[in-house]
C-alpha cells in the first residue's frame, strides 16, 4: 500500500513519500521535506523573488547559482545549477521546469523530465497581511550524485538519505527566511 503525498515527521523535519515510506527508508520511497514562511509582503512581490533562479544562491550553503539554457522561464525551459558540497566538492546538474504558474507556482525537476533526480518547487498562497511561501523537494526516483553515492554503499542507503533531507530542510530555510527578509524590507509594492 503506497501513502502517496503522505507526510510524517522525523528527525524535527516534515518528511514526504512519493510512495512508501519503506523500512528502512530507500530512494525508490521518493522521500522528500518542505519548509514555508508566512512573509509580511503581497504574492507579485514575493514571486519575483522566487522565480529568480539566481537568488537562492545568496542563502543556500550548497547551491552556487543557475543559468537559464535558452529561454526561461516556462514550462519546458530548463537551466543549469551549479551545487557544491564538501563531500563531492562542485557538480552541475540540468534543471526542466516543470509547473510554471505566474505569481503561484514554480517547479523543476533535476536531471530528466521523466525520471527525476529531484524535484523542486515553490508554492505562494495569499494570505491575511502578506504570502504563504511553501518550499518543498523530494529525492529520486532516478539518478543524481545520491544514487550513484547509495549504489557504492548500499548498506547505508537509509542514513545517506536522511542526511540530505536534513541538509536540504536547513538550505530551503535559510532560502526562506533571506526571501522573507527582501520581501518586507522592499516596503509595499
């Protein structure tokens, strides 16, 4: 039985499946987190802020920035990010976008469209005094830097999962909490 978009809590961070979750947990599980931040600052604000795929740079420990390949952004676009990590040291990896909703949702997968490495998404919701930002990601089912790290260690599937989701929750707040801070020190729009 598969509890698709179920989410629990483990570790102090939310977690979601795309299937599973397994025990112990395993890529194919398509584990993912999500963080959001109620921002003092009308959604057309905040959304030119996140649908700038330069900008989580600024917060993110990790992500060293991105630049579009072609004509962006739209569905279909797709740009390249540069990551660095002091396990792997520095990597690039093709983005697709993969919802593109003006001034409500912006989602990318990693890798390859139909069988994502990761993937990605921003959503805004009007809320009473500002934006409802919800950040959330999830990991696999297909190939990236993880699964190549999990097939040389299988036996530590689980712990190299659980690893990156909480340094993924820690980047994805950071992102947040620097867009909220840009957003309402812009002052109404």
């Amino acid at each position: 039985m598969t509890h698709h978009g179920r989410t629990e809590r483990h570790h102090d961070i939310p977690r979601t499946f795309g299937s599973g979750p397994s025990d112990p947990l395993t890529l194919t599980d398509e584990p993912g987190t999500w963080a959001e931040i109620v921002i003092a600052a009308p959604p057309e604000q905040v959304w030119e802020l996140v649908s700038d795929i330069e900008l989580p740079a600024r917060f993110s420990e990790e992500f060293l920035g991105a630049s579009w390949v072609g004509e962006g952004p739209a569905v279909g676009a797709s740009f390249v990010g540069r990551s660095s990590h002091p396990a792997v040291g520095e990597w690039e990896a093709e983005s697709f976008v993969e919802v593109y909703e003006e001034g409500r949702r912006f989602g990318w997968v990693t890798v390859d469209l139909a069988n994502p490495g990761s993937r990605w998404c921003y959503e805004l919701e009007p809320v009473d005094g500002g934006t409802r930002l919800r950040y959330s990601m999830s990991i696999g089912p297909g190939p990236s830097g993880l699964s190549i790290a999990i097939e040389a260690m299988p036996e530590k599937e689980p712990r190299i999962l659980e690893r990156r989701l909480t340094e993924h929750h820690a980047n994805m707040t950071r992102t947040l909490q620097g867009i909220a801070e840009l957003a309402e020190a812009a002052g109404p729009a």
